[in-house]
C-alpha cells in the first residue's frame, strides 16, 4: 500500500493543557521547516494510530509537537 500508519502504545500521553498542539512529521526534531503538518493532537492518553497516504515510510525520521499559537516546540520523538 502507499500508505504509512503510525501507532502509539497505551503509554502514551501528551498534556491537553496547551492551546493549538499540532503534530509534525520531520527530519529535524527542531524546526517544523519543510516539515509534513500531520494536523492538530486529538488523542491525549493512549492507544491510538495514524494514517499518512501522502508520506512513504523513509521520507521523515522524527515526530515533532508543535504549540502553533506561540511557534515553540513541545516535544519530539523519533520515528522506529
């Protein structure tokens, strides 16, 4: 398939508390430059996975929250 899911196990968790989180998919755990904007967090607390058709499975090595409202990083990830 052309499509590339990404899973989260039940451990996950990310604040609600912060306005406009939006998730990155990047090669730069730092900036949201050239950066697939994967949409605003829905899920907070656990399970829960993602489906890309627009993104092939070598194309991006890190996940990047992003608080759009104040332009900071919140957190990143690396993609296994």
């Amino acid at each position: 398939s052309n499509s590339v899911r990404l899973s989260f196990n039940d451990s996950y968790l990310a604040s609600s508390n912060l306005p406009g989180l939006y998730l990155y998919l990047t090669n730069n755990p730092n900036s949201i430059a050239n950066a697939y904007n994967a949409g605003p967090v829905a899920v907070f607390d656990g399970a829960h996975s993602y489906e890309f058709d627009d993104v092939q499975i070598n194309d991006f090595q890190y996940l990047l929250y992003w608080c759009e409202p104040f332009s900071v990083k919140v957190g990143e990830g690396t993609i296994n």
